[in-house]
C-alpha cells in the first residue's frame, strides 16, 4: 500500500514531534558526535524527518537512513528468479557492522505491514529471512551484545493500520493507530522524558527483586502450558534503561513494560502454547504449540503459518533453543489497550514471552567481559535469530524455582505475585 500524504494528516504532529524526542533522548540517548544509522519503512519518513532533526540537535556526526518499500518486497516475490531468493545484501550489512564498530548508533523504525508476504511462496520467504539473518548477523552481534546503545520505536503505517483497524476508513485507522502508539510510548504525557524516568525506575525494582531471588528456573502453567524453563547459569535480569558497553544507557524498546533473563539453552522443558499471534517477516504464525526436551523444540505446529515456522526452526541449531524469557503483567497498559497490534514491539510488552534463537550478552553478570565461549558453557545459546512470541495471559501462573528446589510465587493470572 502506497504512503499518501493526507494520512499524515491524520497524526497529531505534536505528539509526534514528542516522539522523535524520546526516540533520540530517551530510547538512545545520542552523544555529541556520534554517528546513527536509521532504517524504516518508507510510510515513516515523517518520524525519521523528525528523529533526524533532533539528532542533530542532539549532535549527532553523520545520520544515514536505509528505506524500506512494500511494493519493492512484492516485486522481488512477483519477478525475482528462484536463485535469488537465497541471496542477501551482505555489503549493506557489513557496512552496518563497519558503522557500528566506529561507535555509530542503531534506530529501527518499526511498522511494516505485517500480512504483507502471507500470499507468498512459504517456501522463498523461508530462504530469503534465512540469507538475510546470515548476511545480518555481523551487525546484528554489536546490537545482540549490547555493544551500541540502540533503540526501535513506530510510526502508524497505513497497511499496518488497516490491519490492527479493519472496519475503519484508512486516515481513522492510521489515526487511532497513531494514538494508541503515543499512549503505549508515554509521549501523551506533560513531560514524557520523566515519565519515561519514573518507569524506569519501576521496571528496576522488578529486575532487582527477580535478581536478589537467584531462582533457577521458572515454571510457566497456563492452558496449552506447562513449562519448565531453566536459567542460564550467572543470569541476570533487566528491564528499561540499560548501560551499553560503550557507556551509554539508552531504553532500546519504546515502548517497553518487561523485564527479561537469558534462559539455560539446555534446560528447557515442557509444552508451551501462545497467547497472541507472531507477526514474522510478513507472515502471521498463529496458535503455535511446542515441545521442549532438554531445552530444544522436539515438536511444533501452528494453526496458521506452520511452514514457516518449521523452516524458521530450520534456520541453525540454535534456532530451537530459547534465547530469552520475559515477563509481563497481563495489566501492562498495551494489554489494557484491548488492541491487538500484530507488531511485536507491542505485542510482547503485553504479555510475558519467550524468544527462539540468539541470547543476549548483557543478561549475565559481568556480561560485558565475558567471551562468546563462557555465555555458552554458562548456557547462553546461540543463533543468527531472535525471535519473541507471547506465552502470557490472564490464565497463566508462574513460579520461580530455588535451588534447594522450593517455590516462590512470581505470577497469578497473569500479574505480579
């Protein structure tokens, strides 16, 4: 769908100009001199206008934005030979990591269509995300290991509104879209840099708490949902606002309402079902049921998507293995939203979830100085993805388990124990 100037129109661009704001100074907090590296969805060049303004009003060296187009994805579906399907723009990404390297920082503006290739070949979509994760894994690491502080935020894509909005004229649903993304990204507020301050705060007490218990495991039961998840060994929790290992403590979700731990790779087991759609690479998986034994997927399915997801669990080894778990109060206000956002970003922060693939580096203590060797002897996994989907609901109670074996309440029905 094309980006039409009259649905611009449709977004407050107050709330909007708010947003870039926290984009820059809260999500990144951009130093002076520092290079970015932004990409988006072409429908968002209002936001990235905007973002580019405050970041070099912030300082920045040098902004540089990578577009993305629908109807270029779809032509490269509708004329592309076999062949190219498992190819990928490896220099981009090697230019990305180059960037990186230099102490650049990375800005995702989130908001693709998220049914945009479900009429495609199940099969091309598989190999093109598998070519396009190994050519991004060397960018990807700097962001995986909390090397650069880096952020992703959205802007109301019309194809994604009318997605999340159906029964709506396309410039209302761009609107409301619009609205719900400035309320879960707390811009609605007078001063949305301390509200952004004040819960930080909150998601640290959280953090802290889960972090003095030193639980084990966790134990996840729920409808479809009786899993052990094992912690990795020298785990940490986080959640808001973290220090990169260049120094720079920025929020990397706005919105985020979770806090989160690296799982033992090896120590996963049980039946988990989700709670909510996964939107992937423009492929709605829905209903997805898995099995774990001693911490890898043995058996999958899903009621929508299953191809997809098989070829995704396909991808490496570490591809069925656990990367992250995170939890989420069933009250966060995305939950209490009522909507459905198709858009992970938002989806996960209304509900605890899981993530298949890469961990994160920084969730072990003293992560920073730890080799790649050491995050997997401790239990970290490995992998060229990350992919979160929700496993939360208002039905599901978790349990954090102690070494000796005993029981704490974490979670009934969905909320804070």
């Amino acid at each position: 769908m094309t980006f039409l100037p009259e649905f611009e129109i449709a977004v407050d661009p107050v709330r909007l100009e708010k947003l870039a704001e926290v984009a820059v100074n809260v999500g990144l907090q951009l130093e002076k001199d520092q290079d970015l590296v932004m990409t988006a969805p072409l429908a968002a060049l209002p936001l990235v206008r905007l973002i580019t303004k405050h970041a070099y009003m912030a300082g920045a060296g040098i902004v540089t934005t990578i577009y993305a187009d629908e109807e270029t994805t779809l032509a490269r579906y509708a004329h592309a030979p076999d062949e190219n399907f498992d190819k990928a723009s490896g220099w981009l990404y090697d230019g990305m990591a180059k960037a990186f390297e230099g102490g650049a920082a990375r800005l995702a503006i989130a908001g693709d269509n998220p049914m945009l290739l479900a009429s495609q070949d199940p099969a091309k979509v598989a190999r093109a995300n598998k070519a396009n994760s190994i050519a991004y894994k060397p960018a990807l690491e700097h962001i995986s290991n909390f090397d650069i502080n880096w952020n992703i935020c959205s802007y109301p894509n019309p194809s994604w509104a009318k997605l999340v909005f159906p029964d709506l004229p396309i410039a209302e649903a761009v609107g409301r879209l619009a609205e719900a993304i400035f309320a879960a990204s707390r811009v609605n507020e007078a001063d949305p840099v301390a509200a952004w301050a004040a819960h930080n705060g909150e998601l640290r007490k959280r953090s802290s708490w889960l972090n003095g218990e030193r639980f084990s495991a966790l134990h996840f039961t729920g409808p479809g949902t009786d899993l052990t998840v094992g912690l990795a060994d020298g785990h940490e929790w986080h959640g808001g606002a973290s220090m990169a290992k260049n120094g720079i403590t920025c929020n990397p979700n706005i919105p985020t309402e979770e806090v989160f731990t690296t799982p033992h790779a090896l120590k996963v087991d049980g039946r988990v079902s989700s709670t909510k759609p996964l939107s992937h690479q423009g492929t709605l998986i829905d209903n997805i049921q898995v099995r774990f034994e001693g911490g890898r997927i043995v058996e999958a399915k899903a009621s929508k998507g299953e191809e997809v997801l098989l070829k995704v669990l396909d991808t490496d080894e570490g591809a069925r293995r656990l990367g992250e778990v995170a939890l989420v109060p069933h009250s966060s206000p995305i939950s209490a939203s009522g909507i459905l956002f198709y858009n992970t970003l938002f989806d996960e922060n209304a509900s605890c979830h899981i993530a298949l693939g890469q961990c994160y580096s920084k969730c072990f203590l003293e992560g920073a100085s730890l080799s790649q060797d050491q995050i997997k002897a401790q239990g970290g996994n490995s992998s060229l993805i990350h992919i979160d989907w929700m496993i939360g609901s208002d039905k599901v109670d978790i349990d954090g388990i102690r070494a000796d074996g005993s029981t704490v309440p974490v979670m009934r029905k969905g909320e804070w124990a």
